[in-house]
C-alpha cells in the first residue's frame, strides 16, 4: 500500500499499526511518501509510530480549534 502521507492512511496510532501488520501478513509493505517510510526498509515499528502520533496529535489540535 502506498500513501500520500501516513495521516491519510489513518489518524489512529493504533489503527495504522494494525494496519500495517495485516498488508504485511499478506506479504506486501507499507510506504508513506512524505515521511519516507517503506516496511520494506524500515523493520523499526518506532518511526511508524512517531510519525502517526504526529499526525493523530495534529488531528486533536485541529478538532480543539
């Protein structure tokens, strides 16, 4: 699965995880082009995570606006 961004993909730290380990147990991967993370490349569930928790924090920012 390829995304634009991870936020477009989800804004749930926890639903992107769960999301990117389901595409992985079919045996396909997981890019994001803006923060440049391929599962392919990147085994480090941590930058995964960090860049979904930004997008999910932006999210609540905007919804207390």
């Amino acid at each position: 699965m390829v995304a634009k961004e991870i936020s477009r993909a989800s804004l749930d730290v926890m639903d992107i995880l769960e999301l990117k380990r389901e595409i992985a147990s079919y045996g396909d991967f997981f890019i994001s082009i803006k923060e440049s993370y391929d599962s392919r490349t990147d085994d480090d569930e941590f930058l995964l995570i960090f860049y979904a928790a930004l997008a999910q924090k932006e999210r609540s920012k905007l919804l207390d606006w």
